[in-house]
C-alpha cells in the first residue's frame, strides 16, 4: 500500500511532505517515545504518535519511515512542516485515538497482505 492510498482510505489530513506520498508501507509503529522508535521501527513503516515537534521527522528521516500519523487532531509545527518538506517525509493528520488508528492500519495491512 501507498502512502497516498493510506491518506484516501482513511481520510487522512495531508499537512506535508507531499513528495513523499507514493512511498510504500510495510507495516506500522505506534509510541510516543523518540529513542524507542529509534531503536525499535524499520523502513517503510508509518509511525503513529502525538509527537509535533520537528524532532519526529528526524527521527522519521533517520529510519527512512514511510510516514508520520499524527493522532487525535494534533497538528505540527511550523519547523516540523518545514522540516517534513525538506526530507519528503509525509506527516498525516487524524482525529482518531492512538488505538484506533493502529486498529485501523493494522487490518488493512493483514489484509493487503504487507
């Protein structure tokens, strides 16, 4: 699955980082903790959080994820769309709970087989 056909399916808000939306997900990692999903996330994932400081697209960047989900109507910072921008890195936006956005990816991803 696309970033993009994540964005459609769940009717995402795309604040930035539209270069790269035809990146590919694999799977997906849900923490809030920085040097968790440092240690702990691999490629392509999106990464689910509340984060909305710039430090989450270096994070992102570092790991090469497919996409930041930001949850329960959080939207980022001027630095951090500056910085989403300059590395490519999506940063979607969702009303929805940390849970169900991890639900929701989830069984659509089971579904597609990733």
């Amino acid at each position: 699955m696309k970033v993009s056909e994540l964005v459609e399916k769940f009717e995402l808000n795309v604040y930035s980082g539209l270069s790269g939306l035809d990146r590919e997900v694999t799977g997906g990692y849900v923490s809030d903790l920085l040097s968790d999903v440092m240690g702990n996330a691999a490629e392509n994932e999106v990464w689910i959080t509340l984060q909305t400081h710039q430090n989450v697209v270096a994070i992102a960047s570092l790991k090469d994820l497919a996409a930041i989900v930001l949850v329960k109507g959080m939207e980022p910072d001027d630095d951090t769309l500056e910085r989403s921008n300059q590395e490519g890195i999506p940063i979607l936006g969702t009303p929805l709970s940390t849970f169900e956005m991890a639900g929701k990816l989830f069984v659509e991803l089971e579904g597609s087989g990733a």
